[in-house]
C-alpha cells in the first residue's frame, strides 16, 4: 500500500472564522481531519506533519523552505509521495523555490490548498486534497506518475515553477500560460506523460538548501526616475529581477543603461522578465534590448516572476561568481524555462 506523507503549513484550507472579529485565522490539523472523514477510504496510508507554527502564507519565508526541504529529505524513501497544504497567496514561490531546493526528484511533491476553508459549506479544500493525494501516489510500472513538484488546485495539475497565482476570488486560482498542464481531473484523471519530467535513472535526490534572498525587482514603468531605478540598482544586493516591457524591452535612455551597466561591472547578475504572462523575452529583437544583451543582462525567457525570483536565490547560494550565476538563470534546470 502507498504512503503518502501530508505537511500541513496552514493557508485558507485550514482556517475559521474567528466568532467576534470574523477574521479567518489558521486551526489546527485534527480540526481539518474532522471535515474530511472521506480520507479513510482512499487505498493508501497517510502520515501527517503539522507545522508547529500555522500560517498565513503570506508569512512563507526561505527559512520555511529550508524546513520543508528537510523534512522532505528525512521522509522521502519511506513515503511515495507528498501532499504539501499551503496558502494560495505564495503558494508558486514555495513550489518554485523546493523546485530548484530539489535536484533529481523522482517522487510527486503536490502542493494543495483552496479559496474557502474546509469547514465551509461550498468549500473547494476537499476535491483539491483528495486529487491531490490520488495525484500523489498515482503510479505506473511501478514509477510515480508525476516525481515534480505541482500545483494541485481546481482540476488542473500544474508544474509549480510554471505556475502563478492570478485569481484571488475565483476557486480557479492559478494558471501556467507558458506550459501545459500536467494533469487535469474530470471523470477520469488524465495525465500529460509527454509533459512530465522524469530525473534521469540513478540519480539520488540533491538537497540544496542554501538560497540567498538577496534580491531586489526592478519593475518597469514609463516615467520610472533616475532616482528610483538608482535606489534599487546600488542597493546591497547580489541579483535583480528586472520586470521588463513585451519581449524584454526597456528605455534607451542613456542615464538607465549607465546605471545597468555599472550593475554588472560591479558584480551584480540582473534578469530580464517581461511583465507579459504569456509570450518570451527576446533579447535583441528589438533596438530597445539590443543594449541589455551586448552589456551582459541574463535572458530569463518565459519564466515566471516567482520562479526567477527563487531561481537567483537559489543561484547566489550555489555560486559566488556572478557569470556562473547569469550562465545557470539562462539555462532549463527544472523545466521552469524554455530555452528559445
Ligand atoms: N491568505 C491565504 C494564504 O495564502 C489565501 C489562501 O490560502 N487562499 O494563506
């Protein structure tokens, strides 16, 4: 019989209604187990570790990270998958970041969470958990049918480096316009095969658990000031995520190019992402990107905001020599980027 080990970090799923203030505040795991008798009827064991501390993810962190990385270490040959429940507000920077935290995974990480909490009558929390744990311990020829780290939520299954939440009112929470979906339940489930990734034969798990969230954004706007863009460039970080317009553009101005220019020779690696959601960066297509390139701007091609974001952290903890960390963000590590 499968395993299947749910770690519970808190989010909606797992929250109620304070009974004065009406604020959702997080409950603890026994509390949700109560709302779902159905989970002892699916054929399979399931363990479960609760976070001491149950949060709101938008308290997530790197530190947290690095826990879950840990407790995904010490539990992965005993468990055939895992079920991670998370607030949907960071819930792509999670599953991004233990993207790139785990190197060769050959077992399902799903992360799940839903819009209303699971004591609600209309709730979304038990159709999500209970796919979620099918996805988890769905095998074929006796090898996971999805050893990636997703996102489980609303019938669809997306890899999670891919994803973004874009919805905070729909139960259709995320979406992944630059990759398809992995899975998607209806009558049946059905998965994608030719979308999924498989790590290569033999290859044990690699935990990298050092990230560096030394990281600034640097959001394009027509108008933006020197002051701002000189705030952001020479402040005391390593890397930058620079958002830019359609495929990778940015003003011509003289003063913004010095100030990306004197970025780089002074060590800093900068990203270029575009604020479309859908569609790649193209670094010289345009005389408007031309600059960037020839100055030595990584292209971030199509990835998304949270997973350049968690891919430099991770990058600056690998690598101290800026080139290096460029040379990886411009290359596919975990399916998080294509290459074009
Ligand atoms: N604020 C919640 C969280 O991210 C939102 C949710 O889970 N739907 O923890």
């Amino acid at each position: 019989m499968s395993q299947i080990l749910i770690i519970y970090t808190g989010g909606t799923i797992g929250m109620m209604s304070d009974p004065i203030t009406k604020v959702l505040k997080p409950i603890n795991f026994e509390q949700i187990m109560d709302n779902v008798p159905e989970l002892e009827k699916l054929n399979c064991k399931i363990k479960v570790h609760s976070f001491e501390e149950i949060i709101d993810s938008s308290n997530m962190n790197p530190a947290i990270w690095s826990e879950l990385a840990g407790l995904i270490e010490a539990n992965y040959h005993e468990n055939d998958g895992f079920v991670i429940l998370h607030g949907s507000d960071t819930m792509a920077y999670t599953a991004s970041a233990l993207s790139f935290m785990l190197e060769n995974l050959g077992k399902p990480i799903i992360f799940t969470g839903s819009q209303l909490p699971i004591s609600a009558i209309r709730t979304d929390a038990k159709e999500n958990l209970m796919t979620a744990i099918e996805i988890a311990k769905a095998k074929k020829n006796d090898r996971a049918r999805v050893p990636e780290v997703c996102i489980y939520f609303d019938y669809k299954l997306f890899r999670g480096n891919r994803a973004f939440k874009y919805n905070s009112s729909k139960f259709e929470a995320f979406r992944s316009p630059n990759y398809p979906i992995l899975a998607e339940s209806g009558v049946h489930l059905r998965f994608s095969a030719n979308d999924i990734r498989h790590p290569q034969d033999g290859e044990e798990l690699i935990i990298h658990n050092n990230l560096i969230s030394d990281v600034a954004v640097l959001k394009l706007y027509p108008g933006i000031g020197q002051k701002v863009v000189e705030a952001i460039l020479n402040s005391d970080v390593r890397g930058v995520v620079m958002e830019t317009f359609g495929a990778g553009n940015t003003t011509t101005d003289d003063w913004f190019l010095n100030l990306l220019e004197k970025a780089i020779k002074d060590g800093k690696v900068i990203v270029d992402i575009s604020q479309c959601k859908v569609g790649t960066v193209e670094l010289g297509r345009y005389e408007t990107s031309k600059q960037l390139k020839d100055m030595g701007i990584a292209s971030g091609y199509d990835m998304t905001f949270e997973s350049a974001v968690t891919k430099m952290m991770y990058l600056l903890g690998e690598f101290d020599d800026p080139a290096l960390v460029k040379q990886y963000m411009e290359q596919d590590l975990r399916g998080e980027i294509t290459v074009s």
